[in-house]
C-alpha cells in the first residue's frame, strides 16, 4: 500500500492495513491456528455477519462498565466458528446476523460495520495463535478496570501528551452450565476512537503495518520507508525521536503513574498519523493484556486499587515477577518492536545500530531511575519464553539469555 495515494481516514485503510501488511508474530504461530476461512483476516471476504445469542434469564450474566445503547440486555456477541458449542443449546434467541464486521489482526477481535465502528472482543475458546482466547469475568472486569485506571491518568495530565488509548469500556460474561461446570463466555466492547479524540489523527498505523510487507502489493515500498521519505530527519533520529522513545515513554509513564504494565508487542502498538503523514502520538490497546503490578503499586505510593484475581495481577514473591518486567520490557516490546523496527530501516539506509541503540539504553536509564532498583532481574539478564503452545493454568517456564539490549545491567 502506497499511503500518499490513499483517503487515509476511509476505515478501509486501517483494516487493509490490519489485516494484509502484517507478515505475523515472530513467534510463527499466527498462520498455524487461525479462525474458519470466512473470518480469517487474511481471507478474501470483506467481513462476515456477527451472530448473538440470548441467555434465559437463569444463567446468571455478569457485567461491568456501562453498555451502550446498540447491545440489548441479556444478548451475547459471539464469534462463527463458536455458535456450534454446547453452551448455546439453550438459547432462546439466536440472531444470526446481529451486526456485520471485519476481522482485525487479532482475528477473535472484530470491528462493527454497520454501527459507529465498535470493536467487539470475543470469546474464542479454541487456539487463536499459540492459545484459546476466552473472556471470562476475570478478563472482561480487567479490562474495564485498566481502562478507567489510565484514562483518569490521562484526565489528570501525568501521561506524555502524546499517548493515547484504546478504551474497553464494557465487558458482559455469561456463567453457562454445562455437564455439571459453569462455562464462561463473554465479551469486551472497545471505543472506535482513541481516547483523548484527536481530530487531526486521521490514521492508526499498527506497529507491525510499518515493516510489513503488503500481501496484496508485494512490491510496493514499506510503510517505515515511506514514512520516512516524507520528513527531513537522519535515519537514526527519526526512528528513536518519532518511533521508539514514545513508545518506552508511554510504557515506563503507565508504570511510574499507574503501576500498569503493558503488553507493548507491534499488534498492541499503533502509531497515529494526521493527514500529512507524520507520526503524532502512540496509541495502545488490549486493556486486557495488560499487568496490574501490587507491588509497584504499593511502593510507588500510587493512589489506585485494582481488584486482586489470578488474572495479570503481579506480585513480589511470585516466581516470574522480576522475570516478567524484562519479558514484557525486553522480549515483548524489544523483539517484537523496537528490533524490527530498527532492522527495517537498517535494510534500506545506512543506520548506525550501535549508537542508535546506546542513545536507546540512556533514554531508557532516565526512566528506571524512577522505579525500584530491583524493578529487573537481579541475574542481569532478559527473559523469553519458547515457541510452543502453553498449556492453560500450567506454571510458564521462561528461558533467559545474556546481554539484555536496550537497557544497562
């Protein structure tokens, strides 16, 4: 896709980007388990018809944040490929054409065409990647409650000016009974728009769009390089000015201010561009990825109270707490954005790796200077984990390796 010669704020755009200039998770995973073919991104149809079912008022239906207007009481969104479950036997009501949608990259997360462009995030109980995507209470009361944590952030001024948000803020579960269990099955609603509403973005670029090549034109120009030809900085300044150091500002702020980690991979990260092309803020979505760390919390004398569950709530004292700040921080945001970044402009200009990423570790000591000196692993080094499917509620073992690359040890 060649940019200057689109309307960039037609939703076309967007979803063309989302769905056709994404070559997948470094992880491999995201061309083994996919959802049915009719709803696949990267399938050929423009969007499917999203069906919804209707619960007897017995199953007990849990909701939080407020619903808007277009999702009747008692109703549940619910993906195709899902409609076959026993869960839905007793239904009473089945719409099967509920609202018309396009899938996004993360496929089980669907945009509303034929309403004000709600994204609804849905129950996927099989593998989507390398696990089933669920939505149950724990998810959906995550995601509502990350959301009002970072917009009253954002409200309050103490986030960079240039970030901005996807907000959930509605989540519905449903307790199904099911052969003697209760079955969990929700949804989470998420805003059209960033949240503060910039008139002047007229285009989410998803991170992973900018080095990308496009399935449909293999042989236009990627995106990172025509963002580039379009500005007067060197190479090095525009990525670390325009690309990189906002992204880390925007991680470390949500940290320092909020006690939230975010999962800061190229699908969770948008860049928002005006209708000149140029970058102008950082835009993040998945509340519900998103690590609620007690510990920092409580030493950083935050004035916030997530609800404690088993799900994305961090710990000192747990196994992985050290381990997964340099999870998210080094592997999570370092591999799978900041290096794929750098290697895409690094294959067509003339970038100096070595003091490009050294101006990236002392950005980046300025912020660990505000959080825990214990904040990494003591053991200096950065942590990933293996190419396999993880077993649900399994304890997750990690693999370290030396020298981690964007921050000093």
């Amino acid at each position: 896709m060649i940019l200057e010669d689109q309307d960039i704020a037609d939703l076309e755009v967007y979803l063309h980007l989302e769905r056709y200039v994404n070559r997948g998770s470094p992880s491999g995973f995201s061309d083994v388990n996919t959802t049915s073919p009719g709803t696949s991104a990267k399938g050929s149809e423009r969007g499917f018809h999203l069906p919804s079912v209707e619960f007897p008022s017995t199953v007990e239906c849990v909701e939080y944040g407020l619903a808007p207007s277009f999702l009747p009481s008692g109703y549940l969104p619910l993906h195709p490929d899902m409609m076959s479950n026993d869960s839905f036997k007793r239904c009473t009501t089945v719409n099967r054409e509920f609202r018309f949608v396009s899938p996004t990259a993360s496929e089980r997360t669907v945009m509303d065409r034929s309403g004000d462009g709600w994204f609804y995030k849905l129950s996927y109980n099989e593998l989507i990647g390398r696990a089933p995507r669920l939505i149950t209470t724990q998810h959906a009361q995550s995601a509502v409650e990350v959301t009002s944590f970072i917009s009253s952030a954002i409200q309050a001024q103490t986030l960079p000016r240039g970030l901005y948000f996807m907000r959930e803020t509605f989540g519905r579960v449903f307790k199904v009974p099911n052969s003697g269990r209760l079955d969990e099955w929700g949804v989470v609603l998420r805003e059209p728009r960033p949240y503060p509403h910039e008139p002047t973005i007229k285009l989410l670029l998803p991170a992973f769009a900018a080095f990308s090549k496009d399935s449909q034109s293999p042989n236009d120009a990627l995106i990172l390089h025509q963002l580039y030809e379009r500005q007067s900085k060197s190479i090095e300044d525009f990525l670390f000015e325009d690309l990189i150091a906002p992204v880390y500002d925007c991680y470390f702020s949500l940290l320092q201010n909020c006690g939230m980690q975010i999962e800061a991979h190229a699908q969770n990260i948008m860049f928002a561009l005006d209708g000149s092309l140029q970058i102008r803020g950082v835009v993040i979505r998945d509340a519900e990825s998103v690590d609620k760390d007690f510990s920092l919390i409580e030493t950083l004398g935050l004035a916030i109270n997530p609800t404690e569950t088993d799900y994305k709530c961090l710990r000192l004292g747990q196994y992985n707490y050290h381990i997964m700040h340099s999870f998210m921080f080094d592997f999570k945001l370092g591999e799978y954005l900041v290096s794929p970044l750098i290697e895409c402009a690094a294959d067509k200009y003339d970038v100096n790796r070595s003091t490009l990423v050294e101006r990236i570790k002392k950005h980046n000591a300025t912020h660990l200077e505000k959080l825990p000196h214990d904040f990494f692993p003591s053991d200096s080094k950065w942590y990933s984990y293996e190419n396999v499917v993880h077993t649900p509620g399994a304890r997750r073992q990690y693999t370290a390796h030396d020298c981690p690359k964007y921050r000093f040890t």
